[in-house]
C-alpha cells in the first residue's frame, strides 16, 4: 500500500472534580495491586488536562481506622460505591493512564463535605482565594478577609494571621504586612 501515513490521535481521559475513579493500589511498585476507589480533587482546566494527571483522594471502607478530615459519604449509589464509604485525605497525584475507570460522582452534599475538609486541610483562604480573580501578587498580599480583619485604636489594620492565631498590627500607610505573611 503506497501513499501518506494518517495522522493519529492520543485518546486522552481527562476527569472531572468530585468523580469517583477506580485506580490501582498500592501506587508503588510492588508486585500486585488491587482496584480502589478515589475521588478526583483537582481541576480539569487548571490541572487535569495540561498535566495528564489528577489529585486524588483514597476512598476506604467506613469501618478503617480513622484518619483527620475523614468524610462519610451519604449518596453511596451516585459515587458508584457498594458499602459504607469515607473519603480519606491521603492524597496523591496519578497518571490518567492508569485510572482503570469512572465509578460515579459524588452528590452535591458529599462534594459540600469534601471541599469544607479540603479547606480545612489546605487552610481556609483556599476557598476565598478560589473567589477571587486573580489581580497579582501584590494585591493579594494586602487584601484579607473581613473575619480576619478590624480596625485598631490608632486606625491601623489588624489582621488575624494564621486564621487561629493572633493579630498582627498592618499599618494603611506603609500597606506593611504581617509578620506571618499569608502563603500567595
């Protein structure tokens, strides 16, 4: 057969926030692994697609031993799920070649538990940042939460940094920020 070769395509999965997949565990390479589930965390534009990969979240029978941040899931059917089932906050990244297929989805209650947990675990700015755009750095050093901000005696800022722990003075004037800076 004579002519030019076709182009091909890489088929590429990509998946969305809060499904529920089924990878290989353990993730290391070990001789056997079994099928478990995990929860897709993080987000297709932003990361899933560029990357080829997802942040993902175990999924574990309820009666395993506890682990902080724990999230009993409700809507067992929707996640695709046979038995009682948490998510567990061990999170790693995978490959999407090595997802070996979608379960479900978690239902909207479950995915409210699951993002409060995750803005526990990553600090609860995560969830404000995510509210705003994205104007800079700079900008974003001097702007804080209302709950995390009052005024001083003197009309200065104080600002509540880290969220639990004590205020620190910030000076209008100089636009200085606190001692412990926020992480963006």
């Amino acid at each position: 057969m004579s002519g030019t070769a076709l182009p091909t395509r890489k088929l590429t999965l990509v998946f969305e926030r809060y499904s529920v997949v089924r990878v290989p565990f353990p993730l290391t390479d070990r001789d056997t692994s079994k099928n478990r589930p995990a929860v897709v965390l993080s987000d297709p534009a932003a990361f899933n697609t560029p990357a080829g990969h997802s942040v993902m979240a175990m999924i574990t029978s309820e009666a395993n031993t506890p682990w902080p941040l724990d999230c009993t899931l409700s809507d067992l059917s929707a996640a695709g799920l046979p038995a009682a089932s948490k998510v567990c906050f061990k999170l790693f990244t995978l490959d999407h070649r090595l997802v070996r297929g979608e379960l479900g989805k978690l239902a909207d209650n479950d995915v409210s538990a699951v993002r409060a947990a995750l803005a526990s675990l990553l600090g609860a700015w995560q969830e404000w940042l995510d509210s705003k755009p994205a104007t800079g750095l700079s900008s974003r050093l001097l702007t804080f939460p209302a709950q995390f901000k009052t005024t001083g005696a003197s009309g200065s800022s104080l600002v509540r940094w880290p969220p639990q722990g004590k205020w620190h003075r910030r000076h209008a004037a100089t636009a200085s920020t606190p001692a412990m800076a926020p992480p963006w």
